[in-house]
C-alpha cells in the first residue's frame, strides 16, 4: 500500500474493432506521466466518487498491481496490465 497523487483521467473504451463504446469510458490515475487503469471492483472507492474528482489532482491510498483489469474469473477475456486499487481518497 503506497500514498501517491495523480489526476483522474476517463477515456473511451474501445471494442477489438477499434470501435469506441459510447458512454462505456475507463477510469485511469496519471502519475508522472504514467497511466494506471483504476481497477473499482478491487478498491474501496467507488467509481461515482471518482468521478468527482475528473480532471483534478488527487492524493490516494492505493495498492498498484499486474493482472486483469476487468474481471478476476479466467475463462473471461480481459485486458491486462498494470492498474491500481484505490482505498482511500486522501484529498
């Protein structure tokens, strides 16, 4: 578990097809230029709250790992990579 500040960014989720999903948009933490998927279901912050912090810089208590960012189970595709769990909004 580590402290850190970053800004909320939303950007749109886009299908294979390289199709943008309308109103389907990825939360994602910036953080000296890096972008960390923000994985909801594995924080305890919800995504409204969130979103009220789009755009602003935010101070958080978060755990940073690897793995699958949009489901857990592994017969279900998922993208993958380095994300964050956000415990706590510190700002």
């Amino acid at each position: 578990m580590e402290i850190i500040t970053g800004k909320v960014t939303a950007v749109p989720f886009v299908a294979k097809g390289g199709r943008k999903i309308k109103g389907a948009e990825s939360l994602f933490l910036e953080i000296n230029n890096q972008r960390y998927f923000i994985k909801i279901q594995a924080g305890e912050v919800s995504r409204m709250e969130l979103e009220k912090w789009l755009d602003q810089s935010i101070t958080v208590k978060v755990l940073r790992a690897t793995g699958a960012w949009d489901s857990d189970d592994p017969n279900v595709q998922s993208r993958i990579g380095d994300y964050v769990a956000i415990l706590e909004v510190l700002t």
